[in-house]
C-alpha cells in the first residue's frame, strides 16, 4: 500500500515553495524507527522503507518541496532562508484526524541552501530525536522524531562527521519566518492565503488574521511556560524557529539546566545571552511582534494588533504561575512563594530538576544547598502552603529524568564513533520521564565535575 500523502501546502501559490527532490545518499542504514509514532500516525515501518528514509526513493504521492521563508536571527533580518537543507515529502491524516507534516531534515541542498551543504551530521541528529522525543514524553508541544538513518556519506565540519537524515513529523513547518518572507516582498495576496491556510489548518476556531495571531500568542504563552518549567533552553529563538502550530521546533544547541540559575545559556554561538532561560518568554514575545507586524496589511488596524500582543504578559504569566504551584504543590496561588523559592534555587546553586524531583517523593534537599539550614527553613515554610495530598499530583508533574546535557553529549559522542547503545539506552530511560527507574538512577544525577559539558554547538 502506498503511503497515503494528502498534501495541502503544495498548493498554495508557488512562491511559497520550490519543488525539490531529496538528493540520493551513497550507502543509507537505519539507526532508528519511532514506531510508537508511525502507529499514532496510522502507518507502520512498511510505509517508510530505509530508501525512503534516506531520500532515495520518492514514495507515490509525495511532492517534494523545500518550502520559503524569512526570519529574524539574533535580532538581524534575514528577507530569505527557507528550506536550506530539509525537503517536505508531503501530509499525512492520521486516525485521530490531525494532519501531519513529514519532513527529511539533513536531505541535500535545495533552492535555499545558500553557502550550505544541505547535509546534517549524526549528532544534531540524534540530539533533536533524543530530545524531541524527550519533550514529547514530558507533555511538551513538539516535533517528533520518526527515524533516524546514516547516509554513508561524510559531512565536513569541523572535521569530517558521519552524515545522517531525520525523518521529522510537525503539525506543520509554519514559522513566523514564513510570514515576514512574503511580507518583505510586500506580497498581500500571499500573506492572505498563508494566514487563512495556517487559521484553517491549526486554529479552525480562529475569526481572521487577528484571531489567528490570538491563537499563536496564547499557544506560544503556553509553551514558553512548559519549557521554564522543566528548565528547557531552546538555545535559537530565532523568528524562523518560531511554529506557528506552537511547538518546539528546531532543536539545535537546545539543553535542560542542571544547577538553576536564570542567565544560564548553552548555546556557543548566543554570546550576549540573548536566549538565556529567563529571556525566553520576553523574546517569544518580540518574535510574535514581528508575526503581528506582518499582518499589518491584512487586518489593517495597528491597535488592535498591539492590544493582543499585550495580552502576551498575562497568558504567560497565568501559565508561569500554574505550572509552578503544581510542581510546588501549592495549596492556594502564591506567585510570591514561587519567586522566593526560584531565587533561593539561584542563590543555593540548587539541581532544579532534582531539587522539585525530591520534594515530590519525600526525600531529603539539604544536600542539593550551599547551606543546608536554607534547605530546613524552607521546607517549614513550604510545609505551610502545601498538603500531603498535594504529592501524587506533583509526581505527575516534576519529572525524574530529564535529557541531562551530559548524557545527551556522551551519547552523541558514541554514535559519532558507531556505538549506538548510549543513544538507545538513554532513548528508553527518557520515555518514561516521570516514572523512577531505580536501575537508571543514575541518570537522575547532574554533571560531576569532569562531565560537565562546556559549550553545546549549533552544529549545523
Ligand atoms: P537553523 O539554524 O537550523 O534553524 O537554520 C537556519 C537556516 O540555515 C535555515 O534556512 C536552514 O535551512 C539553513 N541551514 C542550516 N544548516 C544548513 C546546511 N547544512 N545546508 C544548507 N542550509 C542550512
Ligand atoms: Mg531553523
């Protein structure tokens, strides 16, 4: 049976993609198949033979494209980026009647490659399997991974990597990047069908291009506000990496925090911080800025634009403080308990995923404090706003097991060089994120001083 694409992108106006063929790969082997998600899709391994995968074969009914679009990145706008590197083979309907992108990430140059070899290494690869999936067993609206395959093929970086392909799932590639890319060209007609082909698909409840922008601002609200919750650093919030659909796309130099600490920064090339942890939500609100900008020409009136970016601060802030009663276990709303207790976290140099880990399950915190007493005074003060019926919901809530950037590195590490059980192994433990796994304790614990990753790489 062939796969059964239904595609709807390719047919908008043609300046909103250029057709591309995923470019054939010498010598492709499987690394990995998600076949949790193919079953959730309604499909199975037959549909996505390695050929497929690796981009060596076109399945029937899927139309190639390498879709255009703009962006913001570190606050400098680029008029065209698009696709430089990944080829959309086409939609799928799934069986709960979601329509899904399938994209091959890593499949050759393309129209927009510019300097680029549209080719991606191993590790970026299995970084955005391992942590997509990860994200997604966390409850966290994202892409997902539905296989991985090496290519045979060298990809010269710094030195030369293993090449490899990510067959990516999306509830689309929509960024906002796609709509300053017909903006830039001042093309009205295209932003039209862009912004009613995106409320139609994501957002059928949407009136227009400004409820539509209301539906982005609140999803994006919501995101923002899981991924502080879980210490999660996009690392590139750059307008282009920005889903229209509100999930976490594009994960380059993305990391979890061990120790929190609000500045904290991973990515190697955001040297002014401007994607630090406690950035994210100011920045994902000056890149829906730039969506609203954009539907200027189509709703006319600035104010009302910049009333619905206003409401930005309270959606997040509503998510902000819902989220962390829950993982506190609060009793009643206390967005002051919550802010005391972050600063004490920075002070302390507290393992924030441990330190929400432990109060959950009773165990003790006073290891995890420069100065135990501040553990000891806390806990009597946190005592008062909490019950003990509170715990089971915060169990469900503050993960045990998150991708430790450490781990994650070393897996990527060991794959690079062909080992790819690190990779599996903690694959398996992140599935299960809010389970204990006492044979994966060791998983729990933070970087020792000799593990400690020093600088995470976009390494595109
Ligand atoms: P990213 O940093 O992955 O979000 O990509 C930013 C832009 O650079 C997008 O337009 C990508 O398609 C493009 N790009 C990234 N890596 C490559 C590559 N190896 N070859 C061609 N284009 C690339
Ligand atoms: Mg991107």
């Amino acid at each position: 049976m062939p796969t059964p694409f239904d595609n709807s992108f390719v047919n908008l106006p043609t300046s909103f993609y250029m057709c591309q063929n995923p470019v054939p790969v010498a010598a492709p082997a499987l690394v990995k198949f998600n076949h949790d998600l193919a079953r959730e899709i309604g499909l199975d391994e037959s549909d996505f033979p390695l050929e497929v995968l690796a981009g060596n074969m076109v399945p029937d009914g899927a139309t190639p494209l390498a879709a255009a679009y703009a962006g913001h990145q570190f606050g400098n706008f680029v008029p065209q980026l698009g696709d430089g590197r990944a080829v959309l083979l086409g939609e799928v309907v799934g069986p709960d009647g979601i329509r899904r992108d399938i994209q091959l990430k890593g499949a050759g140059r393309t129209y927009f490659s510019r300097g680029g070899d549209g080719r991606a290494a191993i590790g970026p690869v299995l970084r955005e399997y391992l942590v997509s999936e990860a994200m997604h067993a966390l409850g966290v609206p994202t892409t997902r991974a539905l296989a991985a395959v090496t290519t045979g093929e060298p990809v010269q970086r710094e030195t030369p990597l293993p090449g490899a392909v990510l067959a990516r799932v999306a509830r689309s590639h929509l960024r906002v990047g796609s709509f300053q890319f017909h903006y830039a060209r001042q093309d009205k007609a295209a932003l039209e069908a862009l912004a009613e082909y995106a409320r139609a698909r994501h957002y059928p409840e949407a009136e227009g291009a400004l409820g539509l922008l209301d539906a982005v601002i609140a999803a994006q609200a919501k995101l923002i506000a899981k991924w502080m919750g879980l210490g999660f650093i996009h690392g590139v919030m750059n307008t282009d990496n920005v889903s229209i659909a509100g999930e976490t796309i594009d994960y380059g130099p993305c990391a979890f925090m061990d120790t929190y600490h609000p500045e904290t920064v991973f990515s190697s090339i955001d040297r002014q911080g401007r994607y630090a942890y406690v950035n994210q939500p100011k920045i994902a609100q000056w890149n829906l800025a730039q969506l609203a900008q954009t539907l200027v020409p189509l709703v006319g009136e600035v104010e009302k634009l910049e009333a619905s970016l206003s409401r930005f601060d309270d959606l997040y802030a509503t998510e902000f403080t819902r989220i962390f009663s829950a993982k506190l276990g609060l009793a009643r709303v206390e967005p002051d308990f919550i802010v005391k207790t972050l600063k004490m976290m920075a002070d302390e140099g507290v393992d924030f995923t441990l330190f929400f880990r432990r109060i959950s399950y009773g165990l003790p915190i006073d290891e995890l404090f420069e100065n135990p007493v501040t553990a000891t005074k806390w806990l009597i003060d946190w005592q008062r706003q909490t019950t003990p019926e509170a715990l089971e919901k915060m169990k469900a809530v503050n993960p045990v097991f998150i991708p430790r950037n450490h781990r994650v590195e070393a897996a990527l590490a060991a794959a690079t060089h062909g080992d790819f059980a690190p990779f599996e192994q903690l694959l398996a433990v992140l599935s299960r994120p809010f389970e204990p796994q006492p044979e994966n304790a060791i998983f729990e614990n933070p970087p020792n001083d000799d593990e400690r990753v020093l600088a995470t790489f976009c390494g595109t």
